[in-house]
C-alpha cells in the first residue's frame, strides 16, 4: 500500500462527514478527483515559486513530467483537502436544510435547547440554597462529631422543599431524555444514517451533562453529585427513544455507506 | 442570480472545451495562475449550484472512452452559462474601468512579451 492508496482511504473515510445525500450522489466523483489530486501532489510533485504557475498550465494541457514522492506533497494535499474539509461540509449541510426531515431536526434541536435552557435557569435559581452543603448532608471526612437528632430535625425542616428539588430534577431528565432520543431520531433520519443519528444523540448527551452541571448538587446524607453527573443514569432511555422513533418513522439506514 | 468567484471560475474553464471536474480543477488553478485551488468539496458544491440554476450541464458527447476513464462525468457550458458568465465578465470590465478612471488602478500596461 502506498501514500496515495492510505490517503484515498482516509478520504473515504471523511467523506463520511457530508450528508447521506452528497455521499450518494458525488462520493464516487469526489473520490476520483482527490486520487487524481494524490497521484498529481505525491507522484509529479511541482517546482515552486514563479515555474509553478508555468508547471500548472503545463499539467492543465496534459504535460508534466514524473518526478519522485514527496512528503512536502503530502502536506499540501492534506492542508488542500483539510481547507476544502472545511469550507464544503458546513455548506453541503446548509444547503440540504430544505429537506423537510432537516426542518424539522433542526426544529426539534432548538426547542430542545430550550427546554435544556429553561429546566437549567429555573433548577439553578429555585433551588439556588443547595450550591452551599446543606448542614443536614454529613461529611465524614470533616471529621465533626454527628449529632443525630440535630440532623435529623434539620433534614425535616427541607425535607419537602429538597424532595421537591429531587424530583424537579428527576422528572424533567426524562423529559428532556425523551426529546433528546427524538430529536436525534429525527437528525438520523434527515442524513439517512443511523451513524448520524447516533452521533448527534452523543453530541446532545455530552452538552447536556454540561449545561446540568450548572445546577446545584445533588445531596445524600454522605455524597455529593452534581446533575450532569446523574443525568448518565437516564443515558439507556435516551437510546431506547431513539431507537423507538427510528423504527417507529420506518427509518430504513444507509446502504450506500 | 450572482455567481461566486468559484463558480465564474468553472464557468471560464468551460468556456473552451467540455471538462471533467478533474480537468475543471486543474483549468481554473492555471487560470487564476494558483490564486484558486479547489477541493473535491468545494468544486462539487458549485458544480451542483451550477446545475440547478442551469448553467451547465453533464454531456457524454464527444467523449472519448479511449482517451479517458468513462467513468468520470463531464461538463459542458448551456447558452444561459455563457450569457451569465459574459454578463459577470462584462461588470467585472466596467469595474476595472471605473476603477482606471478613479486613478485606483493604473492603466493598463502593453502586455509583456514572454520568453
């Protein structure tokens, strides 16, 4: 195997990150020309300076001849391709928003993320009083002696105002699970790819841990966790959801892949 | 419809000759002497923009399979390109006029013989 036979296959492999559609309909071309681009830049090489512009016109026309591998060919073909990476995929996405799948993704996402906003501010500010240790949650590593009864009558105090904080945070996981295992679902198949699909569940999940993270912790009598922490705990029903819609919406995946 | 620098670039290359997105690529890097080198992504993108608004079209005439891989899909200026393509040359012209007679440009030079 050589360097234009590895760097068609990582190609392959990138082009993975444009739309199902775009794969389907230019994958096959775009391939084609990025072998030919490999063997121009690894097995032609091109002089520098004012003779490369002479040495283009010469290709263009059909001219040029041999010379030997280079790794500065390497390198310019991957800087041409990383540019071109990330000057078309943005745009390939933007320009297959039209689809209806992709309206409505995109929908699903944005009320999503403020569903994620809201649930976030109001747990963050209604239940602001739990950023500091309740005094009711023991640390043993403080080392302070633990009076029982003090405890217990302070816990009693909170108990329904904490209960509540518990199940604020509970229920609206769920919720916001269940959105999240749809709106994914959704992404999946507007790209026609349960890779895709999968990709933005995981890309969901992980910003929603971190936006759950700005809530307050969570207190048992001896540990702490924060929200983001917990919500790992509602990863299986964000799949399970998933994977209902995908197959609920007849989602068939990808078989150009 | 206004056409991207890209897009009159591909629109030049097939003004002569029927290309192949290969050919097209390496046309408008020796056009532009080096100044625009499209990738794959990008040549596609405006290859496909190109196509929905009528500009060019794919032709498999005068394509020999002897000389090429008949695999790869060529391209060809329609009458509504060269009228966009002409069009965009002619503001691009008066462009270069107007910016002659505001002295931002210089004149134009007598063209340098080559060796």
């Amino acid at each position: 195997m050589n360097w234009v036979d590895i760097s068609t296959t990582i190609y392959a492999r990138l082009l993975y990150l444009y739309p199902a559609s775009v794969r389907r309909n230019d994958g096959a071309a775009m391939m084609q020309i990025f072998r030919d681009l490999a063997r121009e830049e690894l097995r032609m090489g091109s002089a520098c300076g004012a003779s490369e512009a002479r040495s283009r016109r010469a290709r263009a026309s059909g001219g040029g001849a041999p010379r030997a591998l280079t790794m500065t060919g390497l390198v310019r073909l991957w800087t041409r391709t990383g540019i071109d990476l990330l000057k078309s995929v943005p745009d390939s996405y933007l320009r297959h928003s039209h689809e209806p799948a992709g309206n409505a993704a995109r929908r699903l996402a944005m009320i999503y993320a403020l569903c994620v906003a809201a649930f976030v501010a109001y747990g963050a500010i209604g239940f602001r009083e739990y950023y500091t240790r309740p005094s009711w949650s023991v640390d043993p590593r403080a080392g302070t002696a633990v009076i029982e009864d003090k405890v217990l009558s302070e816990w009693n105090a909170v108990a329904p105002h904490y209960s509540r904080y518990i199940r604020y945070w509970q229920t609206g996981g769920v919720a916001i699970t269940i959105l999240l295992g749809v709106t994914a679902a959704f992404f999946a198949r507007w790209q026609k790819s349960l890779g895709h699909g999968l990709g933005a569940l995981a890309a969901g999940w992980i910003a929603t841990a971190a936006a759950l993270h700005l809530m307050p912790l969570v207190y048992f009598p001896f540990d702490q966790y924060p929200v983001g922490f917990l919500w790992l705990f509602e990863l299986p029903l964000a799949v399970v959801t998933f994977g209902v819609t995908v197959f609920g919406v007849r989602l068939k995946p990808d078989t150009t892949h | 419809m206004a056409i991207s620098p890209a897009e009159f670039h591909i629109l030049i290359s097939l003004s002569d000759a029927d290309r192949h997105g290969y050919g097209i690529m390496q046309q408008v890097e020796a056009d532009s002497e080096g100044a625009i080198r499209l990738g794959p992504g990008t040549l596609y993108g405006a290859i496909k923009r190109l196509l929905a608004s009528g500009h060019i079209k794919e032709t498999t005439e005068g394509v020999d399979p002897k000389l090429d891989d008949s695999r790869r899909r060529y391209y060809r200026l329609t009458a509504s390109g060269r009228r966009a393509v002409t069009e965009e040359s002619e503001r691009l012209a008066s462009l270069v006029r107007l910016a002659r007679a505001k002295r931002v440009l210089a004149k134009e030079t007598p063209a340098r013989s080559r060796s």
